[in-house]
C-alpha cells in the first residue's frame, strides 16, 4: 500500500505512462538534447515500424494488472485511460505506415508500370539472416577487391533460373561510414528485385576511421566495374546497372550517381565504365558542408571530420563540399529515386527535399521524390506495411526505368519536350 492506494494500481500506471511515453516519442523524437538523442532514435524506429507489437504487448500488460486488481483504486483507472490513449495513437501510426502506397503512388503517378505492382505480402519480406525466399539464389563472400591489406566482399541475390542481360542493381550498407554489413541491410529489396528478375549486388567496402572518405566511394566503384566486368558469368545487361542504399549507403549511392568516371575516384582503374543508370537512394546524406542549415547536432559533425573526412571543415572546406552530393548536381545525372521519412532524426528530411528539389531543377533525367509521413531513419529493416509498398514503389520506377533505356538504346536520342518517365525532359 502506498498513501492507501495498492501498489499494483501504481504499478499499471507506472507501465501504461511508459508505453504512452513510446507512442509520444514516436510522434516528437528528440532532436536536440545529446544525451537523448540515440535513444529517442531507437524508441521512435522501434514504434513507428512495429505499432501493432506494441499494441500487444500493452494489451497483454493491462489485463494482467487488471486480473491481478489493478482497478481498485483511480490509478489503475488512471493508467487504462492512458493506454487506451496510446493504443489510439499507435494505431495513428499503423494507418501512417499503410499511407505510404499513397505517397507512392502519387510521387509515381506520371510512371507507366510495366508489370502489375501490388504491395508485396509481408510473408514475402526476406529479413536478415531469415529463411531465403523462393525463386531466388544467394551466393555469399565473391572476393572483388584486395587493397591495403583488405579483402572486400560482395553477395550476388539473383533468380534461381538461369537468364542473359537481366539488369542489376547494386547495393550500398549504410552505418555512418564506420560499421554495417552486406549481409544486415538491403535484403527485403534486394530479395523482392531478384524474384522479379533482377540480379542483385551488395557489397562491403572500407569503413572508417580506417578508411577516409574517399575510400569507401573509390571501393564501391571498384565493385561496379567488377560487376560490369563478370556481366556475363551472372547474366547481366552491362549497358543497365542501378544503385541503391540507405543512410550513409543513400550518401554513397547518391555519389555513384553524380560521380561517374570520375578519374579522382578510380585510381589505378580510370578507364573503367562506372556509369550507373539509375539511382534510389533511401533517407541518405546529402551535405556534408551544412550550408544547407538542417538540424543536425554538433556532435554529428565532429564525428564527420575526425573519424570519416579526417579533416576540419573550416580549414578544408572544398574536401566537405566534393563528399556532399547536392554540390555535385549536374544535367547528365542519371534518373533519381528519393525516399526519406519526415521523421528521421538521423538525416533530416530538408537535406533530402533540398536534393530533390536542386537536383530536379538540373537534371535532364526525371527525379522521383517521395517524403513518407511518420517514417524515422532505417524504416526498411522491418516487415512492416511501409516496407511493403517501398519494395512495390522501387521496382515500378526500376522496371520502367529500364524500359525506357532499352527503348532509347534502339532509337534516335529524345527530342525537346518529350516525356520520359512521365516527367518532361529539357
């Protein structure tokens, strides 16, 4: 007994004011405290993405305190109002996450598909390290590259039956440049794609503080020529290889894009072709500078420049400016891709609308920007609804994407004004 009341009433209310402090989170995660910082990232991810199981485990909490009598005294009543609150705002975010085909839909309203795409069902999301899904075959550890001292290492996810000139896509980790892992991120994508003919590559490159910035780019431009290189031992179209990658992997991809036979970043390999034809790069970095004025903490920039750059920003700024995809915008970039969620404390949303935008008023190739309402950082990891119509969402704008350049490979180039992708081109 406390004050007279049970202590199994302070108990429930104690329980329902934590979960009701995850759904909160969820909607407002904090951006500005230090020491608040990683924690409200990983509470907010954690609730976006999986409202339902939180929904459970709330529901299971509050009808064991309330066999167990929590309802004898006003806390108990107290605390089931409030989760009876949570419960209405996680099913906010549930409804968020299944928005996203909207958002989809609308950002690719001008792409014609060309095959029927439909959110892909969440028993087909292959997760990390999960049972394979069927159609597909996995190859694991191809050496591509041995540099200093180093032994890189790619995955091939490809159909399982045998093809020619499929096209392939290339996958970038993310991790902030210093950890991650080709086989923890990219395969729900990666897995849809190759049950939907493509093949697909997902590398490991140099991390840092061993590796400094530009490493880990010249590493992924190694691997593309390698990929281009052995095109025909995997049956791929040489002429068609895309990029994808998210967090520092979206930074990264968003680089292979704007940087291509860019001899500064394939020494000793400059004659290579590492063009790509298409780009997807999901809740990426794209200014290392901050002259864009987004929200970012003092310690995300001191980590940039001792672990990643290696260098001061304000003695070196040209180094900040050449890594910072948005100073690297030009006309012949290839078609873009954009996801990000307009919650994600990690990258902040302006950067990537800011992308969008710059690169949109450059690019001769139609750029696709698409903002998901409640989506934190690294959304993709789970099976979850928003997931779902990302994979149907990126494989309609991939399949057309090569439609398109197979057709303009067979006739003249396009003329002033003619649409392409459904977005006029200059």
């Amino acid at each position: 007994m406390l004050l007279g009341v049970p202590t199994i009433a302070w108990a429930f209310l104690a329980v329902s004011l934590v979960g009701a402090l995850f759904t909160a989170n969820a909607f407002v995660p904090v951006r500005r405290v230090p020491a608040l910082f990683m924690p409200s990232f990983f509470g907010s991810w954690l609730t976006a993405e999986l409202a339902m199981h939180h929904v459970l485990w709330q529901a299971i909490a509050s009808l064991l305190f309330v066999e167990l009598g929590a309802l004898a005294a006003w806390p108990g009543w107290l605390a089931l109002i409030i989760t009876f609150g949570s419960w209405l705002g996680l099913l906010v975010l549930f409804a968020d996450g299944n928005r996203a085909r909207k958002t989809f839909d609308a950002a690719l309203a001008g792409v014609e598909p060309v095959r029927e795409t439909k959110p892909v069902p969440r028993r087909n999301i292959v997760l990390p390290f999960s049972k394979k899904r069927r159609g597909i075959r996995v190859t694991r550890d191809i050496v591509y590259r041995r540099v200093a001292g180093m032994v890189l290492k790619l995955d091939v996810v490809a159909p399982a039956d045998d093809g020619a000139h499929r096209p392939a896509i290339l996958q970038i980790h993310g991790g902030s440049w210093v950890m991650g892992d080709k086989r923890e991120q990219g395969w729900p994508l990666l897995s849809h794609l190759a049950a939907n003919g493509w093949v697909c590559f997902n590398l490991n490159y140099r991390l840092s503080p061993g590796a400094t910035f530009p490493e880990h780019l010249i590493d992924l431009k190694a691997g593309l020529a390698w990929i281009r290189e052995h095109a025909e031992q995997w049956g791929i179209d040489p002429d068609f290889i895309a990029v994808t990658g998210g967090s520092a992997g979206g930074h990264l991809a968003a680089l292979m894009g704007l940087t291509a036979n860019d001899p500064e970043y394939q020494p000793g390999f400059e004659e290579a072709d590492t063009r790509v034809q298409a780009a997807v790069p999901i809740y990426g970095v794209y200014d290392f500078t901050s002259r864009l004025g987004t929200n970012r903490l003092p310690f995300w920039y001191r980590r940039l420049e001792r672990q990643i750059m290696k260098a001061f920003r304000d003695e070196e700024p040209e180094k900040f400016r050449r890594a910072s995809p948005i100073e690297r915008i030009h006309p012949d970039a290839p078609p873009f891709f954009v996801i990000h969620g307009d919650r994600d404390t990690l990258a902040p949303v302006e950067e990537a609308r800011q992308f969008a935008d710059a690169l949109r008023e450059v690019s001769k190739s139609p750029v696709v920007y698409a903002e998901l309402g409640g989506a934190q950082h690294a959304f993709d990891i789970f099976c979850s609804p928003r997931t779902a119509h990302m994979l149907a969402a990126v494989l309609k704008f991939l399949d057309a994407t090569h439609a398109v350049t197979r057709a303009e490979s067979t006739k003249p180039s396009l003329d002033d004004g003619v649409a392409y992708l459904g977005v006029a081109v200059r």
